[in-house]
C-alpha cells in the first residue's frame, strides 16, 4: 500500500486491516500471550482510526499502525497483573500450535519469527515497557529510534529498557544454534513420548537437571498443581502420578508451539495437553517444563 494512504474511505480500512491485522496481531501476541486479548487489541486500534477525520493521512501506515497497537497492549498489560493475582494457580501464555502447512497467516507468522514459547513465559518476568521494548527490537528488528519513536522514550533510554530485559531472561542460543537447539528440543520430546508410552521414565526424567522447575495451567477447570513443581525427583513423582490415572494416554503429536518444537496430545478428537521443554544454555538438559491443559487456550486447536 502507497505509504500516503488517505484513510477516508472504509474501503481504505478495510484494506489496511487486511494488510495489517497479522502483524499487529502478532505484536500484541507476543506482549500480552493471550491472543483473544492480541485480537481484541487488533480490533480496539483500528475502531479508533476508523473515527479519525476525513483528512487525516499516513505518511507511514505499518509504523502508525504497530504504533498503536503496542500502546494499546501496554495499556491492557496495567491491568494484567490484577486479572493474574485472582488467575487460579500458574498463569502461562496461550499457545499457538501448528498442525499442518495450511495454517492461517498469523500463524504462519508466529512460526517464522522463533521468538518460541519459552521465551514467550520469562518474558512474563518483564515489565511492559521492557516487553514492549524486548519484543519490537528481537522479534521484529526495529532499530532504536523506531522503538523510541512508537514509545515516545528517547533511544538511549530504550536501549537501558531493552538491557534490562535482556539481563532478567538471561542467556539464549544464538541465531546460528537454532539448528542445534531444534535438534535438542526433538531429543527431548521423542524422548519424553517413549517414556510416557512405555512407563519407563528413568531415561527422560535423566534429562532433567536437578533444580528444573515444571508449571502447569489448567487455569481452574482442568486440575493442575498450583504451584511450581521444582527439582527433578518431584517432576518425575507428579509425571508418574498423572500417568498412573491415564491423564496422558492419547496421541502425542509433535508440533510446532509459538514458534518452537513442542507435544500436544490428543485424545478423542481434542488436546487435552500443550507440553513445552525449555533446554539448558547448553542444550543437554531440560531446565524447564510448560504444560498447558487450561481448555479455553487450547480451542483454537482443531
């Protein structure tokens, strides 16, 4: 779309939701982890241009526009911290899992970017302007002044802001190990499905360092611990428990989780679980486990 776009017409808008609406999605996806509330966002920015004046122009349409909707996702962040105090047990972010090559294109963006779903959860250790800040520079490679000029800080200030970010998420695998880290994170979920389809646990639960930490969301309607499972022997009595009541029987299929190798299981035509593994700095052990069985972030799976 011509940069100079009058945005008069709702055939104009239309037009510019239709360009847009992956991107910002996207954006906001990344920020919030909710993507009713990326979609909702989405939504709230483009209601607000399509009741600007006739007249008003944009010099630069998708600068405006991811603009806006990161404003407006930092917005509804202020309020994430009440909705998560009364959020029964571990709150982690929704999901969005590939089954296939037809996914939709916001989808497909998610995948393509690998900013991955653990990533997505220490994130959540972040404020917003440090999300805000972390997500634009890494997952989308806005330079400095297109970040301060969207947050309206200066560019030194967003650098300090991306800087700490960076220090409470701590060390990630290069861009040139996401091949090594893709073929770890396969070791860890084959591993991870023999064990469960064979009962033996003893060779994933090696995988394991000693002070791993495991979160489970069942957001109140699936049970669920409540608290974080920490250390490898209380992983490993929480897994053998679950899978004793058959809670894990199913298909597991290997997909592909906001951007990273992950498990859903699926049993009866529906996921009951989302199983993510986050791999140690050197990509041996497994120093995290994320499972999701909260249904409401798992309905967008068909």
């Amino acid at each position: 779309m011509n940069d100079a776009t009058p945005l008069a017409q709702p055939a104009l808008i239309e037009q510019l939701y239709r360009d847009y609406k992956p991107l910002l999605a996207s954006v906001a996806y990344r920020m919030l982890g909710s993507m009713s509330e990326a979609e909702d966002a989405v939504q709230d920015v483009f209601v607000a241009v399509s009741k600007q004046d006739n007249g008003t122009v944009l010099q630069h349409p998708k600068a405006y526009l991811v603009k806006l909707v990161t404003n407006r996702a930092l917005n509804m962040m202020k309020a994430a911290p009440r909705k998560r105090e009364s959020y029964p047990g571990q709150w982690l972010p929704e999901p969005i899992i590939e089954l296939d090559a037809g996914e939709a294109p916001l989808d497909r963006l998610v995948r393509d970017e690998q900013l991955g779903y653990a990533l997505l959860v220490l994130l959540q250790t972040c404020t917003p302007p440090e999300r805000a800040v972390f997500v634009l520079r890494e997952s989308f490679g806005y330079d400095y002044a297109d970040i301060a000029a969207m947050l309206d800080k200066t560019e030194a200030a967003c650098r300090k802001i991306y800087s700490r970010a960076a220090a409470k998420i701590g060390h990630r695998p290069a861009a040139e190990a996401d091949t090594a880290l893709d073929a770890s994170i396969k070791r860890f979920v084959h591993t991870f499905t023999q064990a469960i389809n064979t009962g033996k646990l003893d060779s994933f639960i090696h995988l394991l360092t000693e002070d791993a930490v495991m979160l489970t969301d069942g957001g109140g309607v699936v049970r669920s611990a409540i608290n974080p499972i920490a250390g490898r022997h209380r992983i490993a009595a929480f897994l053998a428990g679950i899978a004793g009541k058959g809670s894990l029987q199913g298909e597991f299929r290997e997909v592909t989780i906001s951007g990273q190798r992950g498990l859903l299981l699926l049993r009866a035509g529906r996921p009951p679980f989302a199983i993510i593994f986050e791999p140690t700095a050197g990509l041996g052990a497994i120093g995290a486990i994320y499972m999701v069985s909260n249904p409401e972030k798992l309905q967008r799976i068909n």
